[in-house]
C-alpha cells in the first residue's frame, strides 16, 4: 500500500517519558493526521487480578501480546481496530474503543517490541532510557497526583516490578531505531526538567539526516550545546547526538532549519511559534516549561515519519 500509515513505536518503562514525548510530535504532524494507541490496553489482568497472582503489568504473560501484535499489523495496513481500554486510574477496564488510523499512527507501552510480528509493524521504533533516579522521580510524582497513589507505594510497586523491567522492558532498547535518554546536568540536577539534556543514540538501521553537516563531531569533546560523536551502544558501533538545556535559540534553530531542509515544505513547519506543543513540558509545581533537548528529540522523530512516508 502506497498510502498505508506510517507507524512510530515508543517502548519505555512506566513514566519514562513516553506520553510527554507523544504529545509534541503529534501536535507537529497535526492531531487530524495522528491515532495515538497505548499498548498497554494489552493487558490480561485488572489491578485486583495481578495483585491475586503475584504477577506484574511488566510481564509477558500478563498482556494479550497475539493480540497486540494482529492489531499493529491492521492498523499498518489501514485497516480499524476494535482496542481494549485499561483504566490506570481504577485499575480496570473500560468499554473497548473503535479505532481507525490515521496518516500517522504512534504505538506507545511497555511492552511493544517484544515480538517479531510487532516490530514489524513499525516504519520508525523510539527506546526511551532516563537514568532510574530520574524515572523515579517522575513516577513518584506521576502516580501520587495523578493515579492515587502514596510515594511509599509508588515505591514499594517499583521495587516489586524490577526484576521484569530487568528481563523484558530494557532488552527492547536492542530493537530502536532512536534510543532517547533525558538526564540531569551536573549543575541543574537539582532545578527540574526544563533543564534537562539529551543524549541521542542513532542506531544505523534507518536514515538519519547527515548531521556533520551542522553540527561538528569536533565538538564531541568541547564545551560546545550540541556534539555529534561516535559510540557503540549494546555492543554495536552508534551515532550518539548530545543536546544541553542551556543549548541557545540560535543553535536550536539551525539545527532545527536543517533537519527540517530535507523534507519538502516543511521549513514552515518548524517554525516553533507556530508549534508551541514542540518542547512544552510541566515542571515540578505544575508550571509550563519549554525545553530546546525535548523539542528537537520530537522533531527528529517527526522528520523520521515524514521521512518514511517517501520511503514506503
């Protein structure tokens, strides 16, 4: 199918970013033109059922993984889906919804690369890797205003869940095109997420934009905002794009212009007042932050689903 949509997977362990993520790069490509699907809707068991069972969300066994995997396969060929609902803030599930996609289709979860057939279904596969002190604390804070939850509970659920993030969430960052990783700069560890910088592994299984062109690899070992470098990740020979919180406006911008040079009418497009969702986050006290390392990340992706859609 020529026209088929194009499908991003974002794989993460919980509050890794995923949605935070999501939402810029929809509001980029335009909401008519996305369906956005979670995948863990998957899951076999409600709160009550899993805690009975001494089984994790984590867990292979506890999603309809077949399932998942046939839906992937509809949708990347046009074709609706009837999708499950699991309900985070009641622990159980609601009516399934009746779902048709779109030009764009984003598959975010936990667990979505963990089959051959799955992986398959994805024109463009995103890993998202904050450290864990970092996914702590947005968990932490995720689920105690948001889901219910006491920061001993949300605590005590991680430690519970770890010996499956160990075994079947962070073995899928093998499979991403893109393997994202927010963390923390020395001096603004303390000052929230509006500080925080990326660091960007580019894994050679789908085109990335030649990079060197704007940003020097010199600058790898410099004081500079924005280093391009080499690395290995996993074992195999990586890209690795390096972006600080404290990157100017005018070194966004270049960057940005020349990511976005590539793809036909799209220089308008990356005007970021005409784009505000690009970089936008909350910050600690629920105050709106942009953030230049977040914008850029979404735009990357972005550029690689426009990207595909000349390559299908």
């Amino acid at each position: 199918m020529t026209d088929r949509p194009i499908i991003l997977g974002i794989v993460g362990d919980s509050a890794a970013g995923k949605t935070t993520l999501t939402k810029g790069i929809a509001q980029f490509l335009g909401p008519e033109n996305v369906t956005v699907i979670c995948t863990d809707d998957y899951h076999r068991y409600d709160r009550k059922q899993r805690a009975e069972l001494g089984i994790t969300a984590l867990h292979p066994d506890c999603n309809y993984l077949d399932i998942m995997q046939q839906h992937l396969s509809h949708l990347r060929t046009g074709q609706p889906i009837l999708k499950p609902i699991y309900n985070h803030k009641t622990g159980t599930f609601d009516a399934p919804e009746y779902i048709k996609p779109n030009k764009f289709v984003v598959a975010e979860g936990l667990l979505g690369y963990s089959t051959r057939g799955a992986r398959d279904a994805y024109d463009v596969k995103v890993y998202l890797a904050p450290p864990e002190e970092l996914r702590t604390q947005w968990k932490v804070k995720r689920d105690t205003q948001k889901r219910g939850y006491t920061e001993e509970q949300v605590r005590a659920e991680m430690l519970k869940r770890e010996a499956d993030s160990e075994a079947y969430i962070r073995p899928q960052r093998q499979w991403a095109d893109l393997v994202v990783s927010f963390y923390p700069a020395p001096e603004h560890i303390a000052e929230g997420n509006g500080h925080l910088n990326v660091r960007l592994v580019l894994r050679p299984n789908i085109p990335h934009p030649d990079l060197t062109q704007v940003v020097s690899t010199d600058a790898m070992h410099g004081d500079s905002a924005i280093r391009l470098g080499l690395d290995r990740d996993m074992g195999k020979p990586v890209d690795v794009l390096e972006i600080d919180g404290h990157a100017t406006s005018e070194q966004v911008t270049r960057l940005e212009r020349f990511i976005c040079s590539d793809i036909p009418n799209l220089i308008d497009a990356c005007d970021r007042s005409t784009n505000p969702e690009l970089g936008r986050l909350t910050g600690t006290t629920g105050e709106t932050l942009q953030s230049y390392p977040l914008a850029l990340t979404q735009l990357l992706i972005a550029y690689h689903m426009l990207k595909a859609t000349q390559l299908r």
